[in-house]
C-alpha cells in the first residue's frame, strides 16, 4: 500500500519521505518534482505561467497516477489536499501521514529557499497562518498524525515507522473482527 505524506510547506515531507522509503523498502516520490519533470518547468515558473489551478490540475493527475501504480513512498505539494479528487484517492489507496509543525518552524524552513510562490506575499507568516487554518480540516482526516520533531529527520522517520505498523495492524484486527 502507498504512504502518502501530506501537509504544509515546511514540515519536511520530502526530507521524510525520502529517509523513509529505503527503510521500508520502497520508492520514493515527490509530486512536486514529477510535475516539474512534466512540464520541464519549476513549480514557480508554473504558477507564474499557468497559474495555480493549471498547477492544481497538473498536481491531482500526477498523484492519481502513482497511486495507480506500484507500493511507493508519495512526498505531496502542501496544497494538494484541497483537491477533493486527491483527498478521494489518498483515502481509498493508501495509507497517510500528517506531518505536523508550528507556524513559527513552518516560516522559517519554508522560506529559507525562494522556491514557494504562494510564500511571495508581504507577509508570508500571515499567508501561512491563513492557509493552515484554511487546510487543517483536510490534513487531519490523514491516518496518522505526526508533530514534526526538532531534531534529526531520522527520530521523526522512527516515529512514522512505528505508527504504520500500528495503524496496520489495528486496521487488519478491524477487518479479521479481533479487534
Ligand atoms: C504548495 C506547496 C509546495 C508546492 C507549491 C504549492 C502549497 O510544495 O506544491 O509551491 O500550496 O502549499 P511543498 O509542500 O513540498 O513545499
């Protein structure tokens, strides 16, 4: 089954999910970086010349598509729960993470690099603050819900690991009724 990483900019989803795969044995991908491959543009210069529902399109095709295919580790764009067909196919096919921070951490790793275009506003702790509430409802429908931890990647990694496997096995003691 998928493991699908969702929520905000910042929270290191790539950074996680790229650890992650290799320990459970799977490939990883990052919609992001299959949408630029696509378009052979950055997520940027889509934004700025197709705007952001032509990027949205793009995003919910992509993720319906890996889904569609082999077990893999999926790192999503921070938007891409607003689609209701993603969150449709996140919930049907695979098995999701949130991962969690503060408004505070979320600002200062998602703004280190000038990657974001959503984050090119006057005050990018506002607009994050708006797009948080705006999201949260949607992240906290994922399966298992996970405060991104302030040290090494690997703890967060440990973490997810053992939450998987619990959430596994609570959900195959559902379908065997021993739970
Ligand atoms: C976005 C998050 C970005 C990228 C785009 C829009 C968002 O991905 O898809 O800039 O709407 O939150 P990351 O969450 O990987 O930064």
């Amino acid at each position: 089954m998928p493991v699908v990483l969702v929520g905000m900019m910042g929270t290191g989803k790539t950074t996680v999910g790229r650890r992650l795969a290799p320990a459970l044995n799977l490939p990883f991908f990052d919609s992001d970086a299959e949408i630029e491959a696509a378009a052979g543009m950055s997520v940027a210069e889509l934004f700025e010349a197709h705007g952001e529902e032509s990027f949205r399109d793009g995003e919910a095709r992509v993720i319906k598509r890996l889904l569609e295919g082999p077990p893999h580790v999926l790192a999503t764009g921070g938007g891409a729960v607003i689609h209701p067909d993603t969150r449709a196919e996140i919930k049907a096919k695979a098995v999701s993470i949130w991962l969690r921070a503060d408004i505070e951490t979320l600002v200062q790793r998602a703004t280190r690099r000038d990657t974001r275009p959503l984050l090119r506003t006057s005050d990018p702790a506002a607009t994050m603050a708006r797009l948080v509430a705006e999201r949260e409802p949607f992240y906290a429908t994922a399966d298992i819900h996970i405060d991104s931890q302030p040290g090494p990647h690997e703890q967060t990694v440990a973490i997810i690991i053992e939450k998987i496997a619990e959430f596994l096995r609570a959900s195959g003691n559902e379908q065997s009724g021993d739970a």
